[in-house]
C-alpha cells in the first residue's frame, strides 16, 4: 500500500517511512513496519507497542508517527492565516513540494513497491500462464510444452512471445535468460 499525493508529487510506503521512525525509536524498521498499520499502541515510558490504548486520547501508530508529523510539516508551509489562492499560497505551495518531494520522492516508493509485492517471474508465472492464452486453460496437448515451459521459465523450450498490446506494439517475454536485442535461433 502506497499514501501519496499527486498534486504535491510525493508518496510513501509503510516500509519506506519505518525506518525513519525505527531511527528514533530504537527498534527494528521490518518489525516496526508491520505495526504501523492497525490498532497498535506506543507507549514511550515503557518502549512498548500494545494493542489497547494505554489513554483515552492515545492515537495509533499510524496517526501519531505517520499522520501526525506529516499535518505538522504542511502546517509550517500553510499556517492559518495563509490561505485562499493568493500568491502567499502559492509560494508556499511550491516550497512545500519541494520539501516533500525531497522527504518522500514517489519514484522510491512506487519502486519499493513493484519490487517487495510483485513476484519474480519465476514465482509468478506459475499464477499468470492460464491468463495468456483461453488454450492454456485446457489441457491441449499441443500447448502443454509451452505452458509448462512458461510456468519454469524454461529456457530449453521454443521461445514464446505474448502480445499485450498492439499499439505500438509491445510484448512481454517470458523468459528469464533471454535479454534485449539478442537474437532468437530462428533469426
């Protein structure tokens, strides 16, 4: 899951954002990470997360070491008596993308993204081969080879090329080893 803000051309994940606050905290980013999201507590005299609220007025992690600092920086950009669309907004406003942008750049966390939540060909093509292709779902002999090569990534079966789109043409190999411009042995 990603929070951004394509006005102000920032974003962030809770993996992205852990560590900054693991830093302070003295714990674990990967531990912490999993507790940023949901009803989980901070208590800062006993160094401890809890699932109850320790007070009435205790906010979740989320809130208190996300949410928080991040109303609190566009606070300093835009205090109250700044607003409305004046030339005093729109200064800040470009100041203020710069600061986020600079704090939480959206090319690192959409990144961060594709690369802890999409699975490596070779995991993933075991779950997106009966999607290619309506012959793939039966069990045709004659598409079996290319679908079980597809599922391995095999690189001893017939080079198999999937047409995604066809303006302009695009294709996805499903090949772990071939690599751009080699030449197939057809050629």
């Amino acid at each position: 899951m990603a929070f951004a803000s394509a006005f102000d051309n920032w974003a962030f994940t809770l993996g992205s954002f852990a560590p900054k606050i693991a830093g302070k905290l003295g714990m674990n980013p990967n531990a912490l990470k999993k507790f940023l999201w949901g009803k989980y507590y901070y208590v800062a005299s006993e160094k401890k997360i809890v699932k109850n609220p320790p007070s009435s007025d205790s906010n979740v992690m989320f809130v208190k070491f996300v949410m928080d600092p991040l109303v609190t920086q566009y606070k300093k950009f835009f205090p109250d008596d700044v607003i409305g669309n004046t030339p005093e907004v729109r200064k800040a406003h470009i100041l203020a993308k710069e600061t986020f942008m600079k704090w939480m750049p959206v090319d690192k966390a959409i990144f961060s993204m594709v690369i802890e939540e999409i699975p490596s060909p070779l995991v993933g093509q075991k779950f997106k081969v009966d999607t290619l292709s309506p012959e793939y779902l039966n069990e045709t002999e004659m598409y079996l080879p290319s679908k079980q090569a597809i599922k391995v990534c095999s690189t001893k079966e017939p080079l198999v090329i999937f047409v995604a789109k066809m303006q302009p043409f695009t294709a996805r190999l499903y090949d772990a080893t071939t690599r751009s411009n080699q030449k197939s042995d057809s050629d």
